[in-house]
C-alpha cells in the first residue's frame, strides 16, 4: 500500500468516524479533501487581510529573509573521511544544494564547494517541489542514497545517486514515497524499511518491516531481516563505519521511549544487543557502543543511574556474548547530557548544568574512559556538529541569546580553535539576559530566561516561549532556529519587545526525570509550570496580562492551547503552530500513535478521563473570555497533520471568540521548505503578537 492510498483510505473512513461521534468539526479532517481545503483557502484570505496587508508584515518578511538569507551564515558540516558535507539554502539556491569541501579548505575564510546535488535544478527537471531530506552514501563514495520529499513531509522517495555523474542511474536501488529509510551495509547491500502493502504499516505511521536488498536483484528479491510486531512502533536501520569495522543494527521501536536494538550479523541473521528497552543508541567508536539511559538500570549486580552515558563493547558482545558496561559520565540532578557524538578517537558530549552548556571528551584507553571537558566558552549553549569516524577531528559550536554562533574545530591534541563566526545580527547592548526562577503549583522550581531592553521601564510587550515535552531541552540559541522564534533583532528587540524562554517539565533540561515529571497522568505539571513562568513575569514586574503573548509549536502547540483554555487571564494573545489540540482523537491521525508513551492511550477510559481534565479542544467554551488566537498550520504535515488546527480554529469561531487561521501548502511539520516560507510563518506570528500587545511600530 504506497502512500497516495493511505490518503484515499483515511477520507473513506472519516465520514463514519464523523458519523459515529457527531462532531460537527470533523469534517475538516478529510486533510486533502475540497470542502476542507477551500475552508482554509478561505481562512488564510481573512488572516492574510488581517495580519499581511499591515505594513509591519511587509517589513518584518523582509528583515528576517535578509537574514535567513545571509551568506556570512555558518555552512555547518558533517565530517565524514577527508570531507566535509553540507547542505545550503540562500536567496540564489531556494530548494538547496547538497556540496562538499576538504577538511583543510572548510577552515578557510572562502571554501571551494563541489556541488554535489541541486535541487533547484532536480526541480525544475522534474517539474516536482521536491525537498531535501539527507543522504547516506556508500563506503567508497560511488553511490549515495537521497531522501527527497514531495512537499516537506516525512514521507520520502528514496534514489540512488551518483555523485560523480550528478545524476540517479536507471538501474540504482530506488523505493516510492512513505515514510522509509535505507543505509548501505557496503557498496551494493541496503538495509531498509518502506510500506510493503498491506500489514506492513504501523498504527503510527512507520514501517515494521526490515529487508535485506542486493545490487541487481528486484525489489521483489529483498531478503527479510526483521519484522517487528503489528502494535510496535516501527522498525528501521542504521549503520556505523570506522577503522573498527561495521556495525549494522535494527531498531525494534516498541513505543516513543522503549526499543530493543539486534545486530545485524554478515550473514543476515540478527542477535538482540544486552541494553534496556529505556536506551537510546548514540554511537560506536572503536568497537565501543554508546548509549544515555533514560531509566535506572541494574546489571550485573550494580544500578546505573537515570541520564548516564554508558559503553558496550559491541563486536566483543557478537563474538563471545559478553558485554561488560562501563560509565562514561551521571549528570546531577540540575544536569543533563543533551548530544553525544562519536568519533574515531573519542566520544564527545554536550553536557549542561542548569541550563548552560560544556563539552567533554571521553577516551578508551588500557581498559578505562577518561574525561576531559574542553576549553569552550561558558554561560551559552554547546552544541556537537559533527565528529569524523575515520580521523581525530570534530566541530563544535557555542552561542546564546546575545552571542552569534562561532564554529570551533578540534584536532583531537590543541584545544579547539574558533574557524568560522557569524555576524551579530542586532546589538546585544539593546537588550539584557537574565535566569531567573519561578514556583510552579506544588512549589517546584522552574528556570527561565528574559531577554529583554535595557532600558525599559515597566511592563513591555513580552512573548513567552516553551515547549516541554519528548525530553527535549530549550538550551540558549542565537534565534537562527525556525522551529524556535527566530532573528527578533529588528522585527521585536529594536521596538522594545522582550521574549522569554520557559524550562517547564516533560522537556530533557534536568535529565530524564525532569521529563518523567509530566508524562501521562502528570502532564498538567507542564502547563501550571508555564503558567507559573506567565505569573512571575507579571509579578516581577516584567509585563502584564494585556502584554504578554505565548508561542508553542507542536508538543508546544498544545502547551499553549492548554494554558490559554485554563488561564486566559493571565495573556493577551497567542500563536498556536501546528499544534496537537484534541488530545481524546491525537492517536487517530499522523503519527499519534506512537506519542501513547508521552501522553497516554484515550482509548483506555480512565486515561480518557484524565486527558479530557486538560485537552484544548474538550476545553474550550463559548463563555470563556479568551486572548485573540492565530493557529499557523500546513497541509503537507503527515506527523501532526493540519487536523487539529482547523477543528480548533473552527470550532473557537463558532463560538464566538476571535481567532485566525492560517493553513501553508508546504513544509511538513516545520516552519517552511524555503526560507521565503519560513519567513512568512515568522513574520505572521511577529505581526499579529506586536498587534495584539501594543508593540510599537
């Protein structure tokens, strides 16, 4: 079953769904249906009235596609051999160009790029808006396998490319759009997973199925490997090369959070690897596998705690079954390990400590780890890049919210050096950064950042941004992540705005715990603790109700439907972006099913009892005084889909409160496929906030 049929299945089904539960809204879940596209072909006509044809919409655009735009940006590289890979968008390459360069002259002030892949040309061949999406490249570099998708969705086609001809052979490995991934074991073998028809797909969405795939047969020929249960999450390859040899595993992923982890053995056969179903593979190097915990673990007589990075010696395991573990590092309980990259020499770790980032570097000798913390600049974020599995070198970065990204390469003996910085994009004197801390509900403590004027005095327009969810962390960035407000330097700073940043539980700032606090039947804890960030910022003095305006997208997206539902008084606008909102259906569209592990199963009833306590779209009431709302969705997002923005967005109209809407062709679950898109989503959500908030102009 390709994908187009699945589209063709879930509208033949929604009209008995529809039926069944008679919610006058559901309708609108027919994702590529006419009535359904042209509602939101009408509601983007009246927010594009309301919010594009201000002139500080026009401004903004502008401002922040100058930036995204810029050619001083940092082209950031992944390593691999002798080489560093990059993918780049600018005003002259709108869909990107896949390049490379040599180690040496990457350091270079000018690189001498070798285009591997344009897209804006495969485009315009192809007559197709085809989007980047990565590639994995065979161990002598004559093939690449490209994932490229039809609007920016997760769902892919995979090709065979030649890099050397710039161009995909008749006769390459080649897989039809879902949501697949493929990896070369060598030159001419490919693990990988993609819908095989019926059966083969999980309730989440992914593939269970994993097949072994020779050069010249037909796809009909591919061996399978594996093929996980019918209720698992998904199942999918990945393979780690080094000078240690090849290891090639399947990731049996029972929900979000649990998987089981089976090398794959020359022959084809599979031997299940001795970890908890509570780690995540982060790496091999020499031999040595690296995994973080997100649970205690007791083996062999002693407890591991939570957060931990440990190391299995892997190809010693498939050899005599033995795997001793070691510890490489337990953060604290105000600490956690955000990234760990593995490289031939040593494994490096992002590792932070309330909320402000380090970088170690840990090495096996004798039998023993060492670990060394890097000479790096403090109080920001630090962030891996990449580390080369076939030489001593590495890259990291560092910024904050005043500091522009400075690139830092390490050669394994100096320490690491500055190669490459990027240009302020505002005056950090214009504003101030501060930590400070909220008491949420039960009097946990829960951090957050205000960056904001100088020289303010009194309450200003302040936007309030959190995500808290999945064990993700919101570290300080220099605004040049568009799933994160980006580049408010003119569009917000300048005219006096402020914008805060919320730690709240269920996201990964203090190790796994910190996420575990909010997970099911705890999720509430989440919403009061931004709730709780909303409060100290009017009770310190910072903004008021009618200045403050909250931002979330996705996880984010439901955070702030939830606390505008439960604390109205508290705001005066929000930005809901591609958002989970009714939480009693979420497992029936995209990839719901495989969030039961963060949010619950509404299919059980006491669970549904407990989601419907907070769930947005249960929540909301034609008496209820709510702020003015702008959701921000797109069509082509197969994760989250545009479901639950429209249903909301519609139903709030309903009943009278003020709301819009605004629905992008294309982007997937992200904030555009072009910087021109991701403009405008940044530019609505600018504008219609200093709107609503009082931001001068």
């Amino acid at each position: 079953m390709r994908i187009r049929n699945l589209v063709a299945i879930a509208v033949f089904f929604v009209p008995c769904f529809a039926a069944a539960d008679n919610d006058p809204y559901l309708w609108l879940s027919d994702i590529h249906g006419a009535r359904a596209l042209a509602w939101a072909k009408q509601q983007n006509a009246v927010s594009g009235a309301a919010i594009k044809s201000d002139p500080v919409y026009g401004r903004d655009r502008a401002a922040l596609l100058e930036v995204l735009n810029a050619n001083d940006r940092i082209p950031e590289g992944r390593l691999e051999r002798q080489w560093v890979f990059n993918f780049w968008q600018d005003a002259g390459h709108v869909r990107g160009i896949w390049r490379r360069t040599s180690i040496a002259d990457y350091a270079s002030a000018d690189p001498h790029w070798q285009v591997l892949l344009d897209v804006d040309k495969l485009d315009r061949d192809t007559h197709k808006n085809w989007v980047w999406k990565g590639a994995d490249c065979t161990p002598s570099f004559g093939r690449c396998l490209v994932s490229l998708s039809p609007g920016g969705g997760d769902a892919v086609t995979i090709r065979e490319f030649d890099p050397k001809a710039g161009a995909f052979p008749a006769n390459g490995f080649s897989l039809s759009v879902a949501k697949a991934t493929a990896v070369y074991v060598d030159d001419d073998t490919i693990l990988f997973a993609t819908d095989f028809g019926l059966g083969s797909i999980t309730p989440s969405s992914y593939p269970r199925i994993v097949k072994l795939w020779h050069r010249g047969e037909p796809l009909s020929a591919a061996r399978t490997v594996y093929e996980a249960a019918r209720t698992d999450m998904a199942a999918g390859p990945h393979v780690y090369r080094g000078p240690y040899g090849t290891v090639a595993l399947i990731t049996r992923r029972l929900s979000f959070f649990k998987a089981d982890y089976l090398l794959v053995r020359p022959d084809g056969t599979i031997l299940q690897l001795p970890l908890p179903q509570d780690a995540d593979v982060q790496g091999v190097t020499g031999g040595q596998l690296l995994a973080t915990l997100k649970a205690d673990w007791t083996v062999g007589g002693r407890k591991i705690a939570m957060g931990s990075l440990i190391a299995l010696p892997v190809l010693d395991f498939a050899r005599t079954g033995k795997a001793p573990v070691a510890v490489l590092a337990t953060p604290g309980p105000h600490s956690m390990i955000d990234q760990v990259a593995a490289g031939r020499d040593a494994v490096f770790a992002a590792i932070y400590d309330d909320v402000k980032g380090s970088v170690h570097a840990f090495r096996f000798s004798g039998g023993r780890w060492s670990d060394a913390r890097l000479a790096l600049p403090k109080d920001g974020s630090t962030q891996l890049v990449s580390a080369n599995d076939w030489g001593p070198e590495a890259y990291f970065t560092y910024q904050s919210f005043i500091t522009p990204p400075t690139l830092y390469a390490y050669d394994g003996r100096a320490a690491p050096r500055p190669i490459k910085a990027e240009q302020a994009r505002f005056d950090p004197d214009l504003v101030t950064v501060a930590q400070y801390w909220a008491a949420s509900k039960d009097g946990t403590k829960v951090p957050y950042f205000l960056i904001s004027p100088k020289n303010a005095k009194g309450p200003v327009p302040t936007i309030l941004y959190g995500y808290g969810g999945f064990l993700l962390s919101l570290t300080p960035w220099y605004w040049n992540d568009g799933h994160r407000p980006i580049a408010p330097g003119a569009v917000w700073f300048a005219k006096g705005g402020a914008i805060a940043v919320a730690n709240i539980r269920g996201g990964g700032e203090f190790g796994p715990a910190w996420h575990a606090a909010a997970l099911k039947y705890h999720r509430q804890r989440a919403f009061d603790d931004f709730e709780a960030v909303a409060a100290d910022i009017e009770h310190r003095g910072f903004s008021t109700p009618q200045k403050l305006g909250i931002v979330g997208a996705s996880n984010g997206g439901l955070l702030v439907s939830t606390v505008m539902t439960q604390r109205p008084d508290l705001l005066g606008a929000v930005v809901c972006q591609r958002p989970l909102i009714d939480m009693l259906r979420y497992t029936r569209f995209g990839a719901g099913a495989s969030w039961v592990g963060e949010y619950g199963d509404p299919a059980d009833p006491r669970m549904a009892a407990y989601i419907r306590s907070y769930s947005p779209y249960q929540n909301v009431k034609p008496d209820g005084a709510y702020p003015p709302v702008l959701f921000i969705t797109e069509t082509s997002d197969d994760r989250v889909t545009p479901v639950f923005a429209r249903m909301m967005a519609a139903k709030m109209e309903a009943q009278g409160h003020k709301v819009l809407f605004n629905e992008a062709e294309e982007g997937g679950h992200g904030p555009g496929s072009t910087h021109a898109e991701e403009a405008d989503y940044w530019a609505m959500s600018y504008t219609f906030l200093a709107q609503k908030l009082g931001l001068g102009r």
